[in-house]
C-alpha cells in the first residue's frame, strides 16, 4: 500500500490528463475534489491488485457526459430543479452501499482522465476506501463498452447513478454494457449532459485478470516527468519518450469546430504546420477523446493508440474543448495499452469506431 500525497495525486491528475487523449472530464474539477477530500483530513490510500483479498467488494465510480458545456436555451430546461448539496457521486456511492448491504473495499478509476481519475479517488477517501492500482481503459474513452470489462463479459448492473437534482436511478437486469452506455447516456441527456454513476460492483476474484495492472502508477510517473521537464524547451519529447511514443506534429491550430450531439462532445481540430511540418496540416477527429488523426488528408493514427496534445509554450497537456484557434500545439502519439489491440477490442474501439475503412497500424516508434 502507498499513501498518496498531494504532490503525488497531482502529478496522478496530470499523468492522467496525457493518457486521457482528449477525454477523461475536466482537470480542475479533479484538483477541486482532490483538495477537498485533503481538506476534511483524508487519506489516499493506493494499493496493488495481487495485495487484495479475493472477497473485497470493488466498483467503478465516473462521471459520464459531454464535455463541451450546454447551450443557453437548455439551461432553462433545468430552471426550478432543487439542487443536491451532496456531491452526486456520494451519493450513489452510499446508495449503492445500503442496496448490496455491505461496504465497499476499494474503488477503480473507468479511464484515466483529469475529473473520471479524480472521481474514483474521491469516493475512496471519502469513505475511508482503498483505491486499487489498476483500471478498465489505461487511458479515457467514450463509452462503457470500451473497457476490459466489456471484453471480459462482465455484467455492468446493478448501476447506481445521480445527478446534481438529487435524484437517484438504479438500473438492473441490464443486458450488457452496451445496453449499459444506452440507458446511462440517455439519463446524461436529462441530467445536463453529467450524470455520476458506479457500476461493476463485483469481488475481486472476478477482477483480478480483467483490469489492466499498474496504470494508476504510470499515470504518477508519466505525469511526475512532465512536471520535472516544464523547465525544459520541449517538454512534449520528454513526455513522448517516456511514455514510449513519439512527437508527430507541431503547429498552430486553425480551425476548432466542437459541438454536443447525443451526449457526446463531437468535432474536430485542424493544426497548420510549421518549422519542419511547415506546407502539412494535421486533422485530430474528436468525440470527447481524440479518435483519428490525419496528415495531409492522409491516415497516420488511430485509435485505440493515444492523440496526446500539448500546448507548445507552456507544455501543459491539452483536453478537449479547451483547444482554442491560434494555440501553439504539439502533437504526441503514444502506444495503446496491449489490453485494447485483440480482435475483440479493435471491433469495438478500433478505426472503424472512428468511421475509417481501414485496419489498426500501430505507431511505429524508432528505437
């Protein structure tokens, strides 16, 4: 077991916002829950996987949305609603736990993300929980199918989820998670585009070879370098090295177009070339996470590997809808977990996910 310290969650936060590609929710509303756990005295408590005992019950807390804000005229939708004084991920959390009749042991981030990493943190200290080294994605993604456990074949429900009315929704006898993103999706679209849920309550010993080890700590080391080279020239190298990818572009972006459809922050984000990729430009496809990008209209990325962007003068990583026109950005392409390439993964999360004919091309990195 490893005690958290602020130091180390923050450079968590920031490791999880790179292998968020885009997604994974809002980076200061993380540092906001992070603080005010600290704040009322708790503790962060990260513990291996192979440490847990077998019938510790374990779940998944997120928040689940788009990350663009609502229009105006949607804002009068909500107008008269009480608001809940609770956080709504307490709140399903206790809900959760009077339902099954026990507590539980520890929680597992659904991605890595500056908000869903933070999330899951949050509910653990909270309650005096454990957080598990480990999660579902070992980056963020746009649904609940696109995670091991949805490989695995395990069951979603029963689904705890609230919002920030106070009101509360169980979903059981759900069929699978893709029926799972559908119900909890469409209680997003009545919940201000955020709803707080936690599914995947099971025992360990279920979970145990279904997560991907390790990613909470590689999210403290990833971000720990980045925070150790913002005084070097190139802090995207630094990072691209030392997540095992590459710097693929630099630029200025010139066009931002994003909008919220379904429930999804949709768009694109085109970067004009400069220095050596002066005369080429670069097109990231987005629907809340970074799916495909394009060189000169050609393919050279795809998910499920890792469109990382970073502002190029200040070297903070970039999510999505925060990229702006005129910004300086560097583009870095990091492998995919090995958990996401199998056949069954890449028909779920693969190019055609992203609308492209074409087969998975893993980055080629020079060694």
């Amino acid at each position: 077991m490893k005690k958290l310290s602020e130091e180390d969650l923050l450079d968590i936060l920031h490791g999880a916002v790179i292998l968020g590609a885009g997604g994974g929710g809002d980076l200061e509303e993380g540092k906001s829950l992070i603080r005010e756990a600290l704040a009322a005295g708790k503790v962060f408590n990260l513990v291996d996987i192979n440490d847990v005992p077998d019938d510790a019950l374990i779940c998944t807390p997120y928040l689940l949305g788009a990350v663009s804000p609502i229009r105006a005229e949607e804002e009068s939708l909500y107008h008269g609603l009480p608001r809940c004084d609770k956080h709504p991920i307490l709140h399903a959390y206790d809900s959760f736990q009077k339902y099954l009749g026990r507590n539980f042991y520890a929680t597992t981030a659904c991605e890595l993300g500056g908000s869903n990493t933070a999330v899951a943190f949050y509910c653990a200290a909270m309650n005096d929980h454990y957080i598990l080294d480990a999660d579902p994605a070992g980056r963020a993604v746009p649904e609940i199918t696109h995670s091991t456990y949805y490989f695995a074949g395990l069951p979603a429900s029963p689904i705890f989820a609230a919002n920030e009315f106070g009101e509360t929704f169980v979903l059981d006898n759900v069929k699978d998670d893709q029926r799972a993103e559908s119900l909890v999706r469409a209680l997003s679209l009545v919940s201000k585009n955020d709803i707080a849920a936690i599914d995947h309550a099971l025992e360990m010993r279920v979970l145990r070879n279904a997560l991907i080890p390790g990613t909470i700590s590689r999210s403290l080391s990833l971000g720990r370098t980045w925070r150790k080279s913002l005084s070097n020239t190139n802090t995207p190298a630094v990072v691209a090295e030392a997540g095992g990818g590459l710097v693929a572009f630099n630029g200025v972006a010139s066009t931002v177009k994003y909008q919220t459809i379904d429930g999804f922050t949709k768009g694109s984000i085109e970067i004009e070339g400069r220095d050596f990729y002066s005369n080429k430009n670069f097109r990231v496809l987005v629907k809340n996470e970074n799916l495909a990008g394009w060189i000169n209209d050609e393919v050279c990325v795809t998910i499920p590997d890792l469109i990382c962007l970073f502002d190029t003068d200040t070297g903070h990583p970039v999510a999505n809808p925060d990229v702006y026109p005129g910004q300086s950005l560097t583009v870095v392409l990091l492998p995919a977990p090995v958990e996401f390439t199998s056949v069954k993964a890449l028909s779920v999360f693969g190019p055609a996910y992203a609308g492209i004919d074409c087969d998975y091309q893993p980055i080629q990195v020079e060694s």
